[in-house]
C-alpha cells in the first residue's frame, strides 16, 4: 500500500510538473491544433515543444549596388542622343585633318590603325592575307580586263573604288583628306611656288620639276 501511495505521488508531481511547464509555452495556432489533433501527441496529451524561428536564420537579400555617376566614364552622354555629325566624328581617325574610319586603336590604316604586314622588316598595314599591297596583299579589280588592284567595293580607283570627293559638284575619287587632287588632295610639289601633285616615285616631284632636278644633279 505504501508503494502505491508513494506511486500515486509521483504521477501527480509529474502531471503538475507538465502542466507547469506548458502553461509557460506560448499557445499553438489553432492551425496547428487542428493539424496534429489526430497524432499521438495529441491523444497521449504530450505537450509538443515548438522552437522559435531565430531571427538570425532569416535569409536577407541585399540588392547589387548600382554603380554611380563618379565611377562612368566622362562622356556619360548616350549613343541615342549624339547627332549624325557627333556620331560620325567618333566613327573617323583621331590623326589631324583625317576623315578615314576608325580601324584600331582611334586610328585609320593609314595612321597605324589595323594589323602590320607579316613580311619580315615591314611596318606597313596588312590590307589582305597578313600582307600589305607592296608585299602581295591586294586584290585585283573585278572589271574585265583591268589588272589594276582593288581599292574599295572589288574595283579600282578607275572603275569607281575608293571614297568620293568631298567636292559637292565633284564625282571624282578622293586622294587623302577627303578630297581629289583637284581640290587638295593627295601631295604637292615640293618645288617653291609649285601646287602640282607629287608623287613618291618622283621624290614628291611633280613630274615637271622631277625631270628639271635630275638634269640639274647631272
């Protein structure tokens, strides 16, 4: 009888110490009561520990930072709002008085611009296959009959290659700057007072001077 009494203790300690220590647990949701009322737990009438969510484990996503004015570049000024001239002027070679395009680097072939020939000892800009037009680098015109090399579009300047005059009321192909020898393209004599074009074949002579200078040197 004695052990049964000291039983009977026990159990109600222990029911008054499980009914202590659920009256301190936060109430569950009514979701989460009709969620387990069909478990053991729930049936046994087991108090069901439930952990917090630390605040700690939520995932906080940051956005990227944008990059800001001071890290763009000084012209911030969009493709879209340039004009036709101001797109043109970025399109051309940087080199003074040239209006060729841009090939490499902000500069025309001309100025340096593009790949050198592959010859060994040459400076000059490859135009086809690795070679400049000295070294084999050329195509011929497309027209029948010429064996000249191409200059722009498969043809000649004869056959109408090459970038026209500036000119308005001129047809003909440019020579350098934008413009045919007869409106200032290309070389000029170096001879005082001369305005012919030279060449350099001739020792940038025209051909008039060129012959008067050799004959002098006789």
């Amino acid at each position: 009888m004695e052990d049964l009494a000291a039983l009977e203790t026990d159990l109600s300690a222990a029911g008054q110490q499980r009914e202590a220590s659920s009256s301190s647990l936060p109430p569950p949701p009514a979701e989460a009561l009709d969620e387990h009322k069909f478990g053991l737990p729930f049936i046994l009438n087991v108090p069901i520990r439930r952990s917090r969510q630390s605040a700690l484990s939520e995932t906080v996503v940051v956005p990227p930072r944008r990059k800001t004015g001071a890290s763009q570049p000084f012209d911030a000024k969009n493709e879209a709002e340039l004009s036709k001239e101001e797109k043109k002027r970025r399109r051309t070679c940087k080199h003074e008085g040239c209006h060729n395009y841009i090939v490499h680097k902000g500069l025309c072939c001309r100025h340096g611009g593009g790949k050198k020939c592959t010859q060994i000892g040459c400076s000059t800009s490859a135009k086809h296959g690795g070679l400049c037009w000295k070294h084999g680098g050329s195509v011929e015109c497309k027209e029948d009959g010429c064996t000249k090399k191409a200059k722009a579009r498969g043809v000649c300047w004869a056959h109408g290659g090459g970038t026209k005059c500036r000119n308005a009321e001129c047809s003909k192909v440019a020579v350098s700057n934008g413009f045919c020898w007869a409106h200032g393209g290309g070389k000029r004599c170096g001879y005082k007072g001369c305005i012919k074009p030279a060449y350099e074949r001739t020792h940038n002579f025209c051909e008039k001077h060129f012959v008067e200078v050799n004959h002098r040197l006789q």
